[in-house]
C-alpha cells in the first residue's frame, strides 16, 4: 500500500530553537595556564562567563539552562582546589541570587547534596527557595552532580518503592526511572555543548542526553560568549534529529 504523502510544511527539515542546553564548563585551567596565571584565575573568570551564559540563554529565548559546575569525580582534584571551587559557588550564590531572582529565573540543583559542607548546602537550598516560584528560565545547577550516581540513586529508589509494595517491578518503564532522576519534570536536554575542545560527556546527563546533539566548542569556558553562545545553536540548527526514524526527504523518496 502507498503511504500518504508527507506534509513538508508541517515537518521542516532541520531544527528549530532548543528548549534545554546543557553545558559542560571546561578549560578554566587551561585557559589559566596559557596566561601564566595560577589556576584560580581561570575559575573565577569562569564565573564571569556563567554569567554571561545565563544572560544570553535569557536573550536567546532557552527555557531550561543546565551547567556542569562540580562533577563527582572532581573530588579528586588537590583539596585546595576544591576549596577554591566551593568558595567560588558561594560568593556566586551570596552575589548573583538577588539578580538572578529579580530576572525570573529559577534555580534548580541536581546533584548529591548529602556530603557537601553544610553551608554550601544550605546556599544551594536557599537559591532553590528563594526562586521557586519564578517562570523564567530555569538555570539547572549540576554541583557535585555524576550521572551515573544520580542513575544509581534512582536504581535504588525504585527498589526500595518496590519492596514497600508501592510499585509492581514488573511496571518499570522509562518513565518510573526517569521520575526518580534529580532532573524529574525537566525536559531533556536538545543541546549539550562542551568548551576546551575535549569531546567526551564525562558523566554528564548520561540518562537525560540519549538524544541531545553535542557541540563541541574549541575554546575555553572563560571566553565563552554571546557570540560562542550564537554560534553553537548555529550549529545545533543545522542538525536533522531522527530519532531513529528516517530522513523526512528520504520518506518522500521511497513514497514516490
Ligand atoms: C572546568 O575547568 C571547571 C571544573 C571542572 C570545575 P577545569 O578546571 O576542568 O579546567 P581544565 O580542564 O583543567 O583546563
Ligand atoms: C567536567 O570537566 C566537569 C565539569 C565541567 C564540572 P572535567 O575537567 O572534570 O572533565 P575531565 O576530567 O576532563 O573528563
Ligand atoms: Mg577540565
């Protein structure tokens, strides 16, 4: 049997905006290192450049805006550095809440919280309460944040739910996982971008980005831009997400 034509109206090639990005912060070091500046310097400027990036994905009209601030596996990295990074957060929070607050933003961290200093803690509690209410963009914060962990987290909430009769094992479906992810009601990530040229997710979003497009960007995090914003939904734009299924144009071909 023929199948009925396809609507290319309807269904342009191509793609449109993104809903969520995701951004993997990386090359603060290096960009430090290439200045013959102490590697704080990078950290602080990287600071700068989240700024940056919440303002622009804000312009650009992004609903959801997840950064890669602390990775599990950053714990080991020299404990001055991690001092470094965990004071970073809380001026960030102490500094930018209010604007972020007045710009209708809302704050939402994803992430183990359980063995993190307890101000630091209750810094990322009080910007999740604070900005609750707020229907502008959502500014995902992934601190001390592993995918893997939160999958096994969600594992483990699912077995516990199980044991208590509160689900049948045998109903488990991607939705029941999903629900039990830090990211529960966030829609996946469209676009997942990394500076410094590295191209590799480093236990990023590994659940959430099955489908995201990855652009890999060869600057580091401090220069990142506007314009660097711009330019990877650029290329994001230019991409044709299938999903598995078939070319649209190549629908039509066999059809005809
Ligand atoms: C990203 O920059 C910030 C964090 C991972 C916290 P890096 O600190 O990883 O900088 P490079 O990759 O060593 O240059
Ligand atoms: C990923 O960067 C984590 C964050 C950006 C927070 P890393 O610098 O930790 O990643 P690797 O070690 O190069 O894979
Ligand atoms: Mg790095």
């Amino acid at each position: 049997m023929m199948k009925p034509p396809i609507d290319h109206d309807l269904d342009p090639p191509g793609t449109s905006a993104p809903v969520h990005v995701g951004i993997i912060m990386d090359g603060n070091g290096r960009w430090a290192k290439a200045r013959g500046l102490p590697r704080y310097e990078g950290q602080r400027r990287g600071v700068e450049a989240v700024r940056r990036a919440v303002r622009s994905a804000g312009e650009l009209g992004l609903r959801y805006l997840t950064i890669y601030s602390f990775s599990s596996e950053n714990w080991s990295r020299p404990a001055e550095e991690i001092s470094d990074l965990m004071g970073l957060l809380k001026r960030f929070i102490r500094n930018d809440l209010a604007e972020l607050h007045q710009s209708n933003v809302r704050v939402k961290v994803i992430g183990a919280r359980a063995n993190l200093a307890s101000d630091v803690a209750a810094l990322l509690g009080e910007a999740e309460e604070l900005t609750r209410g707020n229907d502008g963009l959502t500014l995902v914060v992934a601190f001390n944040y592993g995918a893997r962990q939160e999958m096994v987290e969600a594992a483990r909430r699912l077995a516990a739910d199980a044991l208590a009769g509160k689900i049948d094992a045998a109903s488990i479906d991607e939705a029941a996982f999903g629900a039990r992810l830090d990211t529960a009601g966030i829609p996946d990530p469209d676009l997942v971008i990394r500076t410094s040229g590295e191209q590799r997710l480093s236990n990023f979003l590994l659940w959430q980005a099955a489908y995201a497009e990855l652009v890999f960007l060869p600057i580091h995090w401090p220069d990142f831009d506007h314009a660097a914003f711009v330019s990877a939904l650029a290329q994001y734009a230019a991409r044709e997400r299938r999903f598995g299924g078939v070319a649209p144009e190549k629908i039509a071909q066999s059809a005809s």
